[in-house]
C-alpha cells in the first residue's frame, strides 16, 4: 500500500504519532477515541470535506469547523481509511470489500462499522 501525506489548511494533526492529517476526541496509538474504544475500533476515515481523517462522525462533529461530506463515489480508488495498528491507507473500495480486517496487517475492524458506512462514504 502506498501512503500519502495529507496536509490541510484547517486540521492539523493531533499530534505526531501520525503520518497523516488526523483529529478526533482523546485519541490513542491506535485510533480509538473517546466515542469508540473497543480493541477492534482501530480504524480512522478521511472525510472528503477537510481531507483529514478522523475516527467517528463524533469526533468530526466536535472538532470541525464545517460539516461533514462523505468520501464521494468517484474517488473509491483513493485512500480513505486509515489502520491505526499499522497505520497503513487503505482505498475506499478495498475497505468497503474488506472482510473487517486490514489488508496490510490483518488486525481485526469493528463489523458494527457496517452500520454506518453511509456517514462516511457515498453508497
């Protein structure tokens, strides 16, 4: 998997524990937070909006300026997800066809995240 740096200009990165541009509400080595913190809770989304990942809707809706805009259709074939055990990027389509876990690592993702991916992509 190839990693891409994102910059913004809105959104800088929690800290330095992370390659890329990600925010969220007491986050962990591995991207869980303060809304979702199960072992399984380990991945980030990037939301289209900011071009920044976060772990969960909440955590955009608390630390954003704007609302959200979900990863649009047509940019599948992008980085969109984020494992936050290996901290590898993962496209869009490769997360969505995934059987919960991480191409890269195969660490375990929450299945409950099925329930609403329509938050985080175009569907």
């Amino acid at each position: 998997m190839t990693r891409h740096h994102v910059q913004t200009t809105n959104a800088p990165a929690t800290d330095e524990r992370f390659d890329v541009s990600l925010r969220g509400v007491g986050v962990d080595t591995e991207t869980r937070c303060d809304h979702w913190h199960n072992e399984v809770d380990v991945v980030a989304l990037r939301f289209a909006c900011c071009e920044t990942y976060y772990p969960c809707f909440e955590c955009h809706a608390e630390t954003a300026d704007h609302d959200p805009k979900q990863w649009p259709r047509n940019r599948f074939d992008e980085a969109a997800v984020l494992c936050g055990v290996c901290q590898t990027e993962i496209t869009a389509e490769a997360y969505l066809d995934c059987d919960d876990t991480c191409p890269d690592c195969g660490v375990s993702f929450n299945p409950g995240c099925r329930e609403h991916r329509n938050l985080y992509f175009e569907l």
